[in-house]
C-alpha cells in the first residue's frame, strides 16, 4: 500500500511538472502577460491617475512582454501585498512576479519558486522624523517601530536589534500605505524597509522635508523578479530577458540607436543580442528578434532605471552598485555567447 501510494505522490508530482511547463504557450495563447507587482511604490511599480502603471519593475514586465508577445502593451498588472505574492505566484495567479521581492536562501529553496537575476541591490534603511534628533540607527533602542507583515524587513530588524542589544516595539501592518499613514500620523517613532523603498514613500508625504533617512544599512536585499519552480524554458526566458537590458546598456545600445546597431554594429556580441547572428532568441524558444524588440520599446537598463528612480526623478536614486560592473557597481549579466 505504501509502495502504491507513492507511485501515486510521484505521478502527482509530475503532473505538476508537466502543467507547469508550459508557461511560454500559456502567455502566448492568452495573448497577454501577467505580471504580479506592488501595490503602490514610486519608481517601481505604481498606478497613475488614469490607471497606466509605471516604475522599475513595471518595465521590467513590459520588455518581458515585447520579447514574449512582441508588444510591450500586453501586460496584466495584478496589484499585490506582501503576503499575497508568493501564493499569487505558485497558484498560476501570475506568469512573473516582478515586485520588489527579496532573493534569500528560503524563499528559492523552500517556495517553489525560482529568482531570475537581481534588477536592483537594495538593503535595509531607516526613515525618522527629523524631529527626534536621531543620526544614526545606534540610536534606536527602545523605539517604536512601523513595519509591514510578511516581508524580510521584520526578521533583519530583530537580527539588528539583538545583534545590538537593544529592544524595540514594533507595529506590523498589512500594506505600505498603510505603515506610511501610521508613522506619519505619530504612531511610531521610525519606519524601516528597503532603503529604495523609504526614498519611495517619502515621495508621498504631505511634508517630505521633516523626515530624514539614516545612512544605516542593515542587510542585504537583491531585489529580483521571480518564476515557479518546474519550468525552465520560462525561467530561461525571464532571466535572459534582464540579462539583454543589461547587456545593452554595456554596449551603449537604447531605444533610439537600437536599429542603426542592428544594421551597422560590428561587434560580434551586438550582432547575436540583436539577433543578427546566432541563435540567442531560439535558444529559448522564440524568434530571433526578441531582444531586439525589449530594447526598441522598453530601453536599456540604464533607460529604465533613470526614467523611474533615477537623478532627474522624485527620488533621485544615484545608481551606486547598480551601476554597471565596469562603472564602478556590481550589475553584470553573463555573456551572449
């Protein structure tokens, strides 16, 4: 009976398996991508007035979607809390999860799912009223802290304050308007979560200038979009495509040159980026422009980047180890070879 029974777990199993594969036609015969992101972040995933979303992360998805379907229109935006993600993920909610979501050891091993290449290096900040006179995280012990559930923020923060010996109150909540109201209405004395995402919400404060965030960094959070486990062709497919925008940044390629490298460029790794020699876009099942498609409607990463978070934007977020490996950063994407 035991033997029978597990005969019958590994079948299920790899029923599984077998649904799961087939992500790439699933898009494809849905004729649109979704695309699981936050629920409101300036510069990474927000909804304007009119409904068109926008941010970092929301790019990401929309060259997902011009390699894949060939029109970076063809995006479904499904809004999502922290605790909602992963089950929106391993259920078939969404095809990618592309929301500020940390890499850690667990969630790739442990999730069922699977992170497909780092679109930011974050780590963990402090947001204070300039008010208390505090410089320095050091300085916290005792406070209250607002801080939203189901996230990595809440197991660094207490790894902090123990490391330290210091001890703090903390007020959890579900969504992140919902820790911004609470800390700007006095109900704790600091907010914390990734320091992109303090820069974020300060953005959105009736008086941004009274707040200060500390130059603390707690820990380590590479943000990446993520896929389920079972599908290689899929996971292929989301890790190359952060790979080409990175790829063409290195090799100074956007939107508007992307056709006068297509047709002019002499560089070998150009060629096969943009599908003029090899069989980058084969490899993982599709056609040989599908690079070329991500850069000519969405941009580079560098594109991406200053036009949601970068100099000239609300948050003016320097590039610092997101920029590019030779530009003093860590980002880098492996070779088109």
């Amino acid at each position: 009976m035991k033997k029978v029974l597990g005969l019958s777990i590994i079948a299920a199993l790899s029923a599984v398996m077998v649904l799961d594969a087939g992500t790439l036609e699933d898009v494809k015969k849905a004729g649109i991508l979704k695309c699981g992101v936050n629920t409101g972040l300036p510069g990474f995933s927000e909804a304007d007035s009119r409904g068109r979303w926008r941010g970092l992360d929301v790019d990401y998805c929309r060259a997902l979607a011009a390699v894949v379907l060939g029109d970076a229109k063809k995006v479904k935006f499904v809004p999502l809390n922290a605790k909602e993600r992963f089950t929106a993920l391993q259920s078939g909610e969404i095809d990618v999860l592309s929301r500020n979501t940390t890499n850690t050891e667990t969630r790739d091993s442990a999730l069922g799912i699977n992170f497909a290449g780092v679109m930011y290096y974050d780590g963990q900040g402090f947001m204070v009223p300039k008010a208390l006179g505090v410089k320095s995280a050091r300085e916290l012990d005792g406070a209250t802290i607002c801080i939203q559930a189901g996230t990595t923020t809440e197991l660094n923060l207490a790894d902090y304050f123990r490391t330290h010996n210091m001890k703090f109150k903390a007020i959890t909540f579900d969504t992140n308007d919902q820790v911004n109201k609470a800390f700007e209405a006095g109900r704790c004395d600091v907010v914390t979560t990734d320091a992109s995402g303090l820069y974020a919400e300060r953005t959105k404060m009736k008086n941004p200038e009274k707040y200060l965030i500390l130059p603390d960094i707690i820990s380590k959070e590479p943000l990446a979009p993520a896929v389920r486990h079972g599908d290689d062709r899929w996971f292929d497919i989301v890790k190359w495509t952060r790979n080409a925008l990175i790829t063409a940044e290195e090799k100074g390629i956007g939107m508007k040159n992307v056709d006068e490298a297509k047709s002019k460029s002499n560089d070998p790794e150009t060629k096969r980026l943009l599908g003029v020699e090899g069989d980058m876009c084969k490899n993982i099942g599709l056609d040989k422009e599908c690079f070329y498609r991500a850069i000519k409607q969405v941009g580079n990463y560098s594109e991406i980047f200053e036009r949601n978070i970068g100099s000239k934007t609300p948050l003016k977020i320097e590039r610092g180890l997101n920029a590019l490996w030779n530009k003093g950063g860590i980002l880098y994407s492996p070779p088109f070879r």
